[in-house]
C-alpha cells in the first residue's frame, strides 16, 4: 500500500555486453548493468531516477518527460519512441547501463552513425553510488556498489586513466557541438533578416549578409560533416572533427578495461589542437565580424542579430 518503495540494489558488475545477434531459438538473457527494483501504487505524472556517485555528483539522469535519444531518423514504421524512464503501477525493473550521460547539446537532425557509440558516456568506475528516485515529488534513495569485472586484473588506476581520457573526450565533442548550434543559429537569424529586408530600404544588407553567412559556412565546415547523412557514408566522405572525436572515444573505450594507448593520447593532443584552431575562427567571428555587421544593420533601421551563449 506504500505510495513508493525503492528497493536496495545488489551488487552490480562493471562487465561489458558482447556483441552479435541473439537466436530467436534462445532465452531471454536478464539485462546487463545495474538492476533497480520499484514500487508504486499508481502510475506517475512525472518521476525522475538519478545515479549519483560518492560524492553526490550527478552521474545519469533518466525522466518520464523525455524520451530516448534517437540515433538515427525514424522510419515511418518505426515504433513510437519509448520515454527514458517508463512506470506502470506495482513492480518495476530499471537497468542502468553503467555509462555517465551522454554528449551534449546534440546537433538537431544530425547523426554520427558508425560513430555513434563515442558520443557516449564513459562506463562508471568500480565504487560505490546511491540510486534516487523521485514520483510525483516523493524521494526515496538506495546505495548501489559497481564492483570490477571478477575474471579481469585490471588496476583502478589504469581505469581512471581510461574514464579520464574519455571525460576529456567527451568535454572536446561538446564544444565542437555547442559552437555548430551557435553558428546554426546565427545563420537562420541571417537567412530570416534576409527575408525580412527584402523590398525594404535595408535590402542593400543582403550583400553583408551573404559575405557572413560564408564566413559562418567556412567556419563550420571542418566541425562536423552534413554530407555524412546515412549509415557508411563515413566510407565516401572524410569525418568532420566530431566524428574523429567519436572515432577516438570509441577506441579508447573499445569495450576493455585498460589504461589508453600512447597512441590515443597523442591523438588526443593533436586533436585537441586542430579544435582549438578551428574554435577560433568562430571566437573571431563572433567577437569581430557580428558586432560590425549589426552595426552596419542599426543604421538602416534593422536589429541586431542575438547569440545565444550558456543555453542548456
């Protein structure tokens, strides 16, 4: 009759799934991770899950108001995507994956496909966590222990150094994807204005408008690749540094628990490096040529165009 009971988690495996399809002859496998049991009484209007790690540091979240992330368009007889976290009144079962959130803020309509796997989290080190879960604003938390794979010796510190490198990875993506919807803003603000003046006296602007909306176009190039738009057309044009981002992320990972290579570390560095050189052109972009052009635009009368910067 309780409103919602958590129950306390069992010990959970730090293993990773194998790959390859399973037989339809075959038993369903329990899922992999760690497995929450929940009660309640009646289903949510909204409830959320957290993990935590020891520190009380937000590791994953998963919500009833959204829905899973969709790695690729859907077809039209694609099921109806399924919410993150899904509650029916009395028991339930959660598996989380052991892996922290993913990379973000995500390119609208855009997919990295074969690279999909290295926008995702790192998997959680072995320790100990805490489960929380919140229905209808009621709170109840549960620890939760990830322990090492028991057939592996690997050593903590070689995993640190792995989850710390797919960490930085994943801090190098994000910017790589925070300046392409900065610069895709900017541009539809351009190609509105465009319309905008068209038939006005300010009409004479779409010549600036034009110019920087090159620049804008030049600058985004070598952060990712549209061209890229359907499985394996990876293999007929070259990845833009997102996809080598993910490439990357995903060797580091590559489903082994082991310190990275000399080899991903200098990638690393010179990554690093080419993101840093290409992020510039947007700082100068943004400091320099969009302050002139909405200078030029307010003496015709025309406001100026907004960057949104900080947006979650």
């Amino acid at each position: 009759n309780e409103d919602l009971r958590l129950y306390q988690p069992s010990p959970a495996f730090r293993m990773h799934s194998g790959h390859g399809f399973p037989s339809p002859f075959a038993g369903q496998n329990p899922p992999g991770g760690a497995i929450v049991y929940f009660s309640v009484k009646k289903a949510p209007k909204e409830a959320k899950l957290e993990i935590l790690d020891a520190q009380g540091k937000l590791v994953r979240e998963y919500s009833t108001a959204r829905a899973v992330p969709q790695t690729q368009p859907r077809d039209p007889d694609d099921p109806k995507p399924r919410k993150e976290l899904e509650i029916k009144p009395g028991l339930n079962r959660f598996a989380w994956n052991l892996s922290y959130r993913d990379a973000a803020p995500r390119v609208p309509s855009y997919y990295l496909w074969d690279y999909e796997e290295g926008a995702h989290g790192p998997t959680a080190l072995p320790g100990n966590y805490q489960v929380r879960l919140t229905v209808d604003g009621k709170t109840a938390t549960a620890p939760l222990e990830l322990k090492p794979d028991p057939r592996l010796h690997a050593s903590l510190a070689g995993l640190k150094k792995q989850f710390d490198l797919l960490i930085q990875i994943q801090d190098q993506l994000n910017r790589v994807y925070a300046t392409v919807n900065g610069i895709a803003d900017v541009r539809s603000q351009l190609a509105g204005l465009k319309q905008r003046i068209a038939g006005t006296p300010a009409e004479s602007l779409t010549a600036s408008i034009d110019a920087l909306d090159e620049k804008l176009k030049a600058a985004e190039a070598p952060l990712i690749n549209r061209q890229v738009s359907a499985s394996e057309d990876s293999l007929s044009y070259p990845l833009g540094l997102d996809g080598q981002w993910a490439y990357l992320a995903a060797m580091v990972n590559d489903h082994a628990d082991a310190a990275p290579t000399d080899a991903s570390i200098k990638q690393f560095e010179k990554l690093k490096s080419e993101t840093d050189e290409r992020l510039l052109s947007w700082s100068v972009l943004n400091k320099q040529d969009l302050p002139a052009f909405d200078k030029a635009a307010q003496k015709d009368g025309v406001g100026a165009v907004f960057v949104a910067t900080g947006r979650k």
